[in-house]
C-alpha cells in the first residue's frame, strides 16, 4: 500500500510504518493544496491519505475518489499520541477499500 501523510501530520511518523510505502505532501511538493485538489493529486499515486483533519470526510465526497482516508483523533498531536496508534492505522490500511474513511481513536 503507498500511504500519504497530510501536512498536518509530523514526517518522522514515517519510520514507524511497518508495512506500507509512506511519502509526505510536503515531499510531493503538495503542501497547501485544499482537501479536494490534494484527494484528486492524491489518488492517482496513493492508496490511503492519513490525516487529523476531522472535518474532511464532511467537507469532501470521499466515495467520488479513488483512495481511502485515515483521520487519526489521538488525544494529543504529540508524535508520542500518534504513534500509540500505529497498530490500529496499520490494521485499517491492510482493509481500505477507495472511497472509505476511518477514524482512528486511542485504545481504552
């Protein structure tokens, strides 16, 4: 799977991939694209945008694209919060279909 790292994500979550091809929109020299030209741009080279934009599945037709998107809701931005939800994201990733969103919370 090749995954994409919103902007609003820290790079050096990268390393904790295990299982996926992970590239940054701040490589792809796509950083301030809006939601719905970053999907378009997105969708033909990745499978999965992770993201902690809540508001975009709302904002944007997501079945209309041909990639999923993960929002991970940790309780912190931390790089720390993020990464406790690693295995979960990795979990999500192996089942995306395009189209699909999922939110990812912290374990109880």
């Amino acid at each position: 799977m090749k995954v994409l790292l919103d902007e609003d994500i820290p790079i050096r979550l990268r390393q904790y991939f295990q299982t996926a091809e992970v590239e940054t929109v701040e490589y792809r020299g796509w950083k301030g694209l809006k939601n719905g030209a970053l999907l378009r741009a997105a969708q033909e080279h990745f499978d999965v945008l992770v993201t902690t934009d809540n508001n975009l599945p709302d904002q944007q037709p997501l079945q209309d694209f041909d990639i999923a998107v993960a929002v991970l809701r940790p309780s912190s931005k931390t790089l720390e919060d993020l990464v406790g939800l690693m295995s979960e994201l990795e979990r999500a990733i192996a089942e995306f279909q395009p189209g699909e969103v999922r939110r990812i919370y912290p374990s109880k």
